[in-house]
C-alpha cells in the first residue's frame, strides 16, 4: 500500500513537473494566457509610427513669431482648417463670437464641415453644418429671400449676401474635401457675383473681402465695380486619396473694399490667413496678419504691449509647424487680455489655423495580414523572436526593445512545475510517516 501511494505521487509529481518544462530549448511551450493577452493588446494598440494617425503640432515650431509673455496654442489633431474671428470670453467663458468655422479631414477620410456666423454665450445662434456621410451641403442666410428679390430687381447691378453660414464635405473614390464659410455682409455693386474664381491669399490683396460661396460649393467672388466686406472667413480642408498629401487653408478678414474689376484697388483692415501642405516630400506652411493693407501700406509686423496685470495687447502673432509629412500654422491678428490675474476678460480676432499630415499608402502590407505584419502571430517578426533578422533573440528582451522574464519562470509553466514538486515532497512524506508508525 505504502508503495502504491509513491508511486502514484511520483507519477502525479512527474505529469505536474513535466507539464510545466518545456518540449525543447528550440520551442517554447506555449502559454495561453501571455497568447490571449497578446493578441488583446495587438488588437487595441495602435501600430507605432502609423503615419496613417494624424499628430499634433510638432514642435518646437518651426518659425515663432509671438511676443513674450504670449504665446500660440498648438493646432491638435484632425487634420483641419479653421477660422475663429472674433470671441470674447470672460475667463472660460464666451459670451459673443463670429466667423468659427472648421473644415475637416478624420483620419478614415470622412469629412465634417461646421460654421458659426454668431454664438452668444456659448451657443450657436447662426450657422450650418455638413458631414460626408450624411447631409454633405447645408446653407443658412435669413435674410437670403430678400436680398435675391434686390438683385434680380436691379439686374445684378446690385447683390447682397448677409448673415450668411456655408458648410461642405464630401468624400468620394479619389478625394476628400471640407470648406466652412460665414460672414456678416458681402456686396458687389455694378456686376452679380462670378462663379468658380480662383482663390488666392488675402495677404496678397487679390482675394477681395466680398469673396463668398456658391450653392455647388466653388468659390465666387465680385468683378463689379466696388466689392465690400464685413466680417467674412473661409476654411478648407483637402485630401489626395491617391497621393496622401493633404492641404488646408483659412483666412479671416474683419473689413475689406475692392475698388474696380478685380481687385485693382484692394483696401482691408485686419485680416488673417494660414495654409499648410503636406507634400510628399517636403512639406510646407505659409501664414501672416495684417491691421491694415492699403497698396504699399503693410502693417503686418508682431507687436507687444505689455502693461500687466492691467492691460496686454499683442498683434500679428502665430507660428509655423514643420515635420516629416507634417504642416501647421497658428495665427492671430489682435488678442487683448484685461485684467487678466482677476477680470481675465479676453479679446481675439481674426485668428486662423491649420493642421495637415501626409498618408501613405498601407494597401499592399495590409494583404499580407490582416495586423500589417508578415507573420501569422501579429508581432512583426516573420516567425522570429526579436529583431527580425530572421533568427530567434537570446538577449533578455523582448519584441519592443523592453527587458523579458527568463523563459518558463513566470505564469502557468512555473506554476505546473511548483505543483509537480510537491506532489513528489507529498509521496515521500507519506512514506517517511508510515515508517515511522511501524517502527513505533
């Protein structure tokens, strides 16, 4: 009986013990619950270095124009463009705000598209949204009706657009667009608005205040005689399926005249602007703010006041972002702050931003796994362990460069192994306890 009792507690111990060695020192044993963990994080985790993932600003910036103590916030990620003309806040909170509009790009190639004419306390009281995958055009002006019956009246000799709000997204085979626009007035006095005009830059003085938007979503602009502008902004956003690069362009003007057929005497006061473009390689950024462009009169310079705790003002700050298939700009025309260690009342108009990053082309190593790897495990490693030189990695770390247990000496093997050796150390005790007894 005593050697009945061994031998099964030795044959239960050898089971245990060797349930938990492993088959060979070229093959591991398998571990369940690091597999199950495994492939629950390779799921979750995003891959690093996705350029696919749109990014934040990189920085430092690549150019900084701003005026100490100021200093720009960052664009974050979507990729966008986006304009906020002006807002007033005391402390956290708005209590007026126009011209924010935002055009963007989700890194899934979707688009959204929003526009606020006017908020008060926080709340949008005028604007329009679009969505590619929804209601992809909406546009909003209430006095609209009226103003159409005054230039069907007048010949088009005279054409008003007020309180107007404009949103567009789409998203197609080869393309992913947004654009937000909004505006208090734009008139154009002698001739109708033109359809599908070219837009350039306002820093360049041709694109006029009185530039608005057509009910297809093309640009159109003024070539009467006078073109007047109040209050008017315009975000873009645009995606080359086909090439990845990516583009995005804004700007805000608070007043603005064009006197004769395009533009030839521009006048503006207060106005902002930023564009970004991915590339291929490399990439690129331009932007800049003015108080007031009148022919060779350019006041675009930074300024500073600063009279803290009372009273700062800074004019024409911003910055540029510049990274590998990475573009941003930041820019500002006026931001004041009063009071700011008590009242901390805050104006800013006319600032602009856009934020772009380059997608590559990921197609052709998604048809190899369906984990954009190579190997059946999800891990990258073609079948190996380590650094994918095609052999397995004895160096004490693992896949992500971290520091890794000794092989076997944690989960359930060491467990198996523990339970092997005390059914051994339990048959000896029986025998030990039963010889015992008969001595006695």
């Amino acid at each position: 009986m005593k050697r009945k009792i061994f031998a099964l507690s030795l044959a239960i111990g050898l089971v245990f013990a060797l349930a938990g060695a492993p088959a060979s020192a070229d093959e591991p044993s398998p571990n369940p619950v690091g597999d199950i963990v495994k492939k629950v994080t390779d799921s979750v985790k995003a891959p690093s270095g996705d350029v696919n993932s749109s990014v934040d600003a990189p920085e430092p910036p690549d150019s900084d124009d701003d005026t100490d103590p100021n200093e720009t916030e960052n664009p974050v990620a979507p990729d966008h463009a986006s304009t906020n003309g002006l807002e007033l806040k005391l402390g956290e909170f708005s209590i007026v705000g126009l011209n924010k509009d935002n055009a963007t790009i989700n890194d899934d190639n979707t688009t959204t598209a929003d526009s606020s004419a006017l908020s008060l306390f926080g709340n949008k009281i005028l604007g329009s949204e679009a969505e590619s995958g929804g209601d992809t055009y909406d546009y909003v002006s209430p006095p609209g009706f009226l103003l159409d019956i005054i230039c069907a009246v007048t010949g088009d000799n005279v054409c008003l657009e007020a309180l107007y709000s404009e949103s567009h997204a789409t998203e197609d085979d080869d393309e992913s667009h947004s654009h937000a626009a909004s505006g208090v007035l734009s008139a154009c006095i002698g001739e109708g608005f033109a359809g599908g005009q070219e837009e350039t830059p306002i820093s360049s003085g041709q694109n006029e205040a009185s530039q608005v938007e057509s009910s297809n979503g093309e640009q159109r602009r003024c070539d009467g005689l006078l073109g007047v502008g109040v209050a008017e902004s315009y975000a873009e956003s645009n995606r080359d399926k086909n090439t990845g690069q990516t583009t995005a362009y804004s700007e805000f003007l608070a007043a603005g005249v064009c006197v004769l057929p395009g533009c030839q005497i521009p006048v503006a006061l207060l106005g902002s602007y930023g564009e970004a473009d991915s590339g291929n390689s490399p990439s690129s950024a331009d932007r800049g703010s003015f108080l007031l462009f009148l022919g060779p009169i350019f006041i675009d310079d930074p300024i500073g006041i600063n009279a803290l705790p009372l009273l700062a003002i800074f004019l024409n700050q911003g910055e540029t972002y510049l990274g590998d298939g990475v573009a941003g700009t930041a820019q500002d025309a006026v931001k004041v702050f009063v009071l700011p260690e008590f009242l901390n009342v805050f104006l800013g108009i006319g600032h602009t931003e856009t934020l772009v990053h380059r997608v590559d082309d990921n197609d052709d190593n998604d048809d190899n796994d369906d984990n954009g790897d190579n190997d059946d495990n999800g891990d990258n490693d073609d079948g190996d362990t380590g650094d994918g030189d095609g052999e397995g990695d004895d160096d004490g770390s693992d896949d992500s460069g971290g520091d890794r247990a000794l092989p076997d000496t944690g989960g359930p093997a060491a467990g198996l192994l523990a339970l092997g050796l005390f059914g051994v150390a339990a048959g000896s005790g029986f025998i030990a306890f039963g010889r015992r007894r008969n001595e006695s």
